[in-house]
C-alpha cells in the first residue's frame, strides 16, 4: 500500500523488517559470545555489541509502547488486550537486557561468560516468542493504519537501531 506520494505505508510489514534485523544483530551477538567462551573476542568488544543490540531493541519496544500502542488500541479496540499483553512481553525482555548487560559489563572483571550466554539465550527465547506473538496479531492492524506523520519521519518503532531522530 502506498500514499499518494508513492511512499511505503505498510507499517506492519516494516516491523517484521524490523525484526528482521534485529533477529540478525542477536545472532551476531550470540556468535560474539561463543567466540569469547571459545578464547576469541575480548570482553570490551562484546560489551560494546552487547550494548548496541540492548539500547536498539529497547529503543524499538519504547517505540510500540508510545507510539504505535496507543494507535492501534484507539484505531482497533478490540487490540487492547494483545497490546497490554505485548507490553507484558516489554517488561519482560527490559528485565532480561538489564541482567544481560549487568553479567556482559562484568566480563573483563571474572564474571561467568556461562551465565552471560544463558542468560542471552533466554533473551533470544523471549524475543522470539514475543515477536512471533506480535507479527501474528498486530501486522494486519498496522498495514491498515493511515498514520501521515509516521510516512513524514519514520517512527522510532521501525528504527532498527542504525536510524536516531
């Protein structure tokens, strides 16, 4: 579907873009921490990454809690439920990327790169679970949606972390 300006308005289909990415950056981070059980990757390194990937999905997640949510649960009410529980999945993930990073920072000072690689395999559990939940239920929704403002300047839910306003 495009405007009338031949611009992409197919919001749903840019979020499993989207997630797309972000799924590709979590399997790098993983290898990156294989390598670093392996003898590979120094810690800083992994941190950094770790980092990147953690503020990209949060930046994402903020993006459907302030933005594109309150959209669908006005535009689609009968959503509402779908998104309280998506933003459940939210609180989630952000307490897994708090633990994640806190165990990634403490690599350089002998914390265990065990624990840190468990405890990225249950973030990647819960980001699939979650965007396969979310792709299921809000896509249709959110190619329905005429949303001017999101065609003008991309919204920061569509932003796989290498776009910033």
């Amino acid at each position: 579907m495009t405007t009338s300006h031949g611009r992409l308005r197919a919001f749903g289909n840019q979020l499993i873009d989207v997630h797309i990415r972000l799924r590709e950056e979590l399997a790098a981070l993983r290898d990156d921490f294989d390598a670093h059980l392996a003898g590979g990757d120094r810690p800083r390194d992994l941190r950094a990454h770790c980092l990147a990937f953690c503020s990209a999905l949060n930046r994402h997640h903020t993006g459907e809690d302030d933005g594109a949510f309150p959209e669908l649960a006005r535009r689609f009410p009968e959503l509402r439920p779908v998104l309280e529980e998506l933003r459940r999945d939210h609180r989630l993930v952000e307490d897994c990327l708090r633990r994640l990073q806190d165990l990634a920072g403490g690599l350089d000072r002998g914390a265990d790169p065990v624990a840190a690689r468990r405890e990225l395999d249950t973030l990647a559990a819960l980001i699939e679970t979650h965007f396969v939940y979310e792709e299921k239920r809000i896509v249709s929704a959110l190619n329905a949606l005429d949303v001017p403002g999101w065609d003008r300047s991309r919204p920061e839910f569509l932003r796989a972390g290498e776009e910033r306003s």
